[in-house]
C-alpha cells in the first residue's frame, strides 16, 4: 500500500489548498486513511485535535490568512517531542501515561506556521538506538520490506513519510537518527547546525549532540520545514554551479551502496577523514551524558527498561570521567581540523549508512556489529555540530541507499543546491 | 631563624630601594641569607639567574627606569609553574630532569615588572593534595612548628613567605593550594577570580578549576601583585565603609577556629550554603579531569609517583563519566545561587581551613579525615571561579587560622578593603 502523501512535494499540496482543488480538512482525511497500522509508524493518532486544528486552517485561508507552506499540512512528530495534550511515550514503559501539557519549541513553530499535527511517531526507545526495532510499542518496519528494519531512532517519521502517510515528520538526530531511518526508507532527511531548532520540550538524549531535524520525501521539503522550523524566511534556493565537493573516507562501506553512492559525484577528490576517532569521542560524550540522564530510572526501575537499551545504559554507565574529559579535548581538535577541510571543500559527500537495512533483530552484518555500522558515518557530523542531509542516491535489491551532503553552519542552502541536481 | 623578609612589606621594601637604603641585589643576597633548608620551602634556588636579575633591576633603577612595586623584589615560584632554564619538578620522579625552555606567562608578567626570580618552592606532588607532605624532595614545614604541615599544594610558597625568606611567591590554586597554606602559615593568600590570570606554562590539575594566585605576609601586598599579574594600574585602594560581610556555615568547624576567625567580624549574619554539595562536584570533576592530565603516566611508570599520588589518581581515573556529566549540571545551578547570595551580600566570609595544621603524616583529625576537612571551605569557590583571599586571624596553641573572604568577579578591592580594616 501507497499512501496518498507519495509522490505530492509540499509544492504541490500548497497549490491545491489554495486553488481550491484539496482543504486541509480533506488532507488529514488522506493522512488518516493512509495510515497503515502494519508499519507501526504512528503510537499515537490525533485525530480530534488534528481535525480541528485542520478545520482553522481551513477558515483562515478562506478568510484571506495565509500561514504560508505548511498551512493545512499534515505533519508527524517523533514521540520524544512533546505536543500538548498528547502522551509522549519515548517509546519505554518508564513514560506510561505521560500527557504532555506544553508543545515543544519546534512544534509551536509548526502550528505558528499553520501545520495540522496528525500524531506521534514510533521512536527507539529515549531514541537511544539507530536500528528502530526496540520500543514497547515494537519496531516500526521498513515499507520496502517489512521484515527489515525502518532504522531509528526517528523511525516511525521515517516510515510515514516513505510510506505516504504524511508529507512531513519531525525527528531528533544525536548521532544519525534522522539521517539513518531516511536513507533506509528511500527519503530525504535533514540535520540542521547544533543549535539552529531548539530541542526545548524534547526529551535528552545526549545534550551535546542532539538536534532536532526534519524529514520529507525530497530535499527542498526538509529545506522549506527547516526554514519554518528557524523562523527563515522561504527565499528562492539559489543555484551553485561551482561547489567543490571531496568524498569522505573513513569507514569500510558495502559494494553495492559505495556504487550507489558514488556514482552520483563522479570525479569529486577523496579526503580521508578520521571518522573511527570520531566515533570514539561520540561514544564517550554520549555514554556519559546519556547514562546521567537515566541514572535514577536505572536504579529504581530497571525492569521498565526494554532488555536491550537496559543493557546499553548500563555499559554507559561505565565510562570513566577521565574519557569523557579526553574526548571533549579530542572534539575541540576534531573540529579545527574539519573548519580547515571545509575551507578546502564545499561541501563533504559520503554514503549515510555503509549498508541497506537488515532484518529485524539482525546484530551483526558483513561489515560487523550492526549498531556502530549504522552510525559510523553519521555520528561525526553530531560531535561536530555540522548540518548534514541526506537525499535518495537509488537501490540494491530493492533496498534504499542515501548520499549524505555535509557543510558549515550558515551554508545549508550549498547542500539543498547541490541535491537539487543530482539525478539517482 | 626568621628571615630578613618578616615584618618588611612591599611598600617598606620599595622606599628602601628607590632611597638607596637598600639594592636589587643586597635584597637577593638577604634572601638567599634567609633561606632555611630545614624547612624544605625551596627545591631550586637560582643563585647566579637572580643575581644577574637583580643587578640588571639595580641598574635600570640607576638609570631612572622604574618598572614599579615589583622592581629588583624578590620573589619564588611553585614548582609547577614553568621559568625558563629551571627546572620544573612537579613534586614528582616523572618529570626528573625537565628543564623548562620558556617562562609561564605568569613568570613572564612578573619579570616585566622587574621581580627577581629567586628559585622554584616544594609542592605537592603534582598540585594534586592539600597537605604540602607528598614530594619526591619531601614534606615543606610549617615555620611555627616544623612537625606540622605547611599545608599545600603550593606549600613551599607560604612556607618561603612565612619564614620571611621572599616578600612574595606565586601559588597554584585547584581547590584551596593558595589559601590552605598560607593560612596554616600565618600569612595572606589571593586566589583570582578564574581566567584572571592565565595559566599557560603551568601544569595542569583540574582546568576547569586551575588558578594562579599570590602568597604575601599582608592583603595589601597581595593586592600589589596581583594587579602586576594582572596588568592593571596600582591605584589607591579606595575605603568602603558600608560593606554587607555574611558568614557563610556549611562545613564543621573545630572550636578554636571558629573562636579566631568569627572575633573577627562580631554582628554580621550567617548564611547557609551547601558547600558539602560543592565538595561533591569539585571531586567528580576535579578527579576526571586530573586522571585525564595523568592516564598515560599511571599506565606506563606508575612507581615514578610518591604511592599516596599514585593511590589517589588510581581511584580519580574510576569516577564515572556520568558523574562528571552530572556535576558539571549542578555546577552551573549552584553559580546561580552564588550570584543571587552575592545580590544580597558584598562579601562572604568564612574560616579558610576548619583546622590548624596537623602533624604531618596525620591522616585523621577530629572533624574526620585530613585531607576533605582541608578543602571543605575553599574548593566551593574554585567550583564558582570567585575571588578568594585569606588573611591571618591570630593563633591558636601557637599555630595560625585564616579568614577566608569571598566577593563576585570584578569587586576583589572589597576583600582588599576589608581586610584592611581587620585587627586579629
């Protein structure tokens, strides 16, 4: 099944609010309808209050108020954002009844903006995994196979934007979690600068590393939602015929997504880049970080815990200080090293994920563990704080790759310019 | 013996100078009469540098040059702090043989002003104790009984002060090695507010808590040099007569102390503040990030240490990294209390050390083990980077107690002023 959001850019759903030809009362229909519980995208459908807030929409554009391009659109929100009057599970037993009695900063940005919030999106459990299979409402699925993983933690956007459910969803993004459930379901997803959209009302991960993000099925959506979600206004995206753009180095990649991947910037020079020690300074900030977030949880209510993220936290939990300390030094120099690449080069191109996404409950793939496979080309751009986006680059058997485009804070229209001319 | 030094302040030791009364190098030459080895305050004494120093301070004085109130003074350096051509021991076997190649910037401040380097004063191994006992050259001695502790780290400073064998030495300060000393020596001590002076060219304890401070006999010539290392003019210390002074309680105090210390200040009202709780985050920190300093050494030449370091490290390098996570959290809660209780008040005013000094080798006192009950009223205000100054309140069974006095960055004059005021 197809829902009704495949193929319709926010462009197209824009004209029709306003030519009369769709109402966003109509859209959200489409949204409801289009809904397939199988996916498990959604924990949580709004249907009341998003039928309302559609309705509004309906009445200002009929009285002349035009919020702009996310009038009437349906949106999905990840279900570690708070939305007022909604529960915000985190995908654990831990926030059982749990109703949020404020929006998040990024979802008043959207309803100022005149967005319909359809529901809440299955997360990984306090988004702290990059597979998306462990949450206690379960694993959201892979529409282009559901025995495999959506990849997370933003899973549940991931699914309802590639599976047409919605034209747009929100996630967070502290070490891949927007980009990773992008590129395994065929879509584009989009990690702004640290910083830019304020995590105000989103439940922490790892505070020096999470970002809120955006997800829609092309390029120029997530650019349209970032430029909503940080109050720019929707300038025309100008073109850049020049961009120097290097291939990042750093990890082993599969076959068959390197040639995906790389054969949409033929002839572009290769930098290594050392994304392993990267990884390392990831690992130590975010344990510790992590850990300090749920230290009380794990100690009086283990069993609340999915297994596995229990097991997590308490290797987290065993960082010393000591590493935490070294790696915020490694990161400071990590960081002039990348604003010296980033003189040399435009924009820095690398694969999303080194491989497509494995089967559910899958631990170990060609190329080793699957969880650190999964974030060893994402994480890098957390620690570094630097915006990256990911578009469709094709598939293999069936399965989606994405091209991860990178650049300095203030040049994310280089990486919008640059995905608006690659054909997969 | 008491040196040439006691009693002789800088401003006595200036007049004397520029009326001829005195020289640059008959200064060098009484403290280099003055040093007594039984105490242990110097492990370098730079004979033939000093006098060259000094005979160069003599003739820029001859020549009408005055470089101000450090000119052809005499001062020592803690052995951590870098002065080129000397060496830097670090209390420790690990760095036997390091010789410094250029002046820490702190040094380097002084030698512009024309102070003399006289040599290098005892610490504690590494800075990494407050007792001044734990060196590969030995324990320094308490001037007013030699089988108690100087106090440390910057034990040999206070000690050379104390004993009039300088008028002034500079000090490190991570959590009390300025204060902790000078009080248990019967003399004043200036901690900076942090940053205020740099610390490069100074081995690092904790960075985040790493203060380069002053040790002179009284407040005023504190004052003196800290605007020397400072950079800022020696203006008149203004009068103020209105100061609201609070006593701050949070840590036992032994009986004698609190008797001396709170004489010296009757009427003014008491203030509660969770110091207990700043001792907590000063550890988790301070433990992280000097195992991060020391990691590589611990695993490579662990019997280079004195054994107490060794031991101490060993079990800094374990605290959890969420534990660092955690405190560097509550540290910025507790900067905001600070602020707020100095809206309310001028100056806070508390005893430095609970106790007079202890034998040395004590390990237990009557308010608990020496070396927490050393720190528990000076590490709070490294956690909050405030200036803090210790001045003499009289003496206990022969052995001194200090006078801690605490202001907001920016108003250190109103400790100088207070203190001026101030009869033990």
């Amino acid at each position: 099944m197809t829902g009704f959001f495949a193929g319709r850019t926010l462009g197209d759903l824009g004209r029709d609010l306003r030519s009369g030809a769709e109402t966003a009362a109509g859209l959200l229909d489409r949204a409801l309808e289009s809904i397939d519980p199988s996916l498990n995208a959604f924990v949580t459908v709004d249907a009341e209050g998003a039928a309302a807030a559609a309705r509004a929409a309906d009445e200002e554009l009929a009285a002349g108020r035009d919020r702009g391009p996310l009038h009437g659109v349906p949106v999905a929100i990840k279900d570690i954002v708070d939305v007022a009057g909604l529960p915000t599970g985190m995908g654990s037993a831990h926030f059982d009844g749990y109703v949020a009695d404020r929006d998040a900063a990024c979802v008043a940005r959207l309803r100022a903006a005149g967005a319909v919030i359809v529901g809440k999106t299955t997360t990984h459990e306090f988004a702290y995994g990059a597979s998306g299979d462990t949450a206690v409402n379960g694993p959201s699925r892979n529409p282009h196979d559901p025995s495999r993983i959506s990849g997370g933690s933003s899973g549940g956007s991931a699914v309802a934007v590639a599976a047409g459910m919605v034209p747009l969803a929100i996630g967070t993004d502290t070490g891949g979690s927007v980009r990773i459930p992008a590129a395994f379901c065929g879509i584009a997803g989009f990690k702004p600068a640290y910083g830019a959209v304020p995590t105000e009302g989103v439940f922490p991960l790892s505070v020096s590393f999470d970002h809120v993000g955006v997800l829609a099925a092309t390029a120029a959506d997530c650019r349209t939602a970032y430029r909503v979600l940080t109050r720019q206004p929707q300038d025309a995206l100008a073109g850049h015929d020049d961009l120097r753009v290097a291939w990042v180095e750093g990890a082993p990649v599969a076959d068959e997504v390197a040639e995906i991947v790389r054969g949409l910037l033929p002839g572009a020079p290769a930098e290594r880049v050392e994304l392993r020690e990267l990884r390392r300074v990831f690992a130590a900030i975010q344990d510790s970080e992590a850990y300090e977030v749920h230290a009380e949880r794990v100690a009086d209510a283990p069993e609340l815990y999915q297994p596995a993220t229990l097991d997590r936290l308490r290797r987290a939990g065993e960082t010393p200080g000591w590493r935490y300390v070294r790696a915020s030094r490694e990161r400071a120099r990590f960081a002039e090293e990348a604003a010296a690449l980033l003189r040399r080069h435009d924009v820095l191109a690398l694969p999303t994920v080194p491989i497509t996404a494995p089967e559910i409950g899958q631990e170990e793939c060609a190329l080793g563990r699957v969880q650190p496979v999964l974030l060893s080309l994402t994480c890098a751009w957390n620690v570094l704080g630097l915006p990256a986006l990911t578009v469709p680059a094709g598939t293999a058997g069936g399965l989606p790759a994405g091209l991860q485009l990178v650049t300095s804070a203030g040049r994310e229209d280089l990486l919008f310019a640059l995905a608006a001319g690659l054909v997969p």
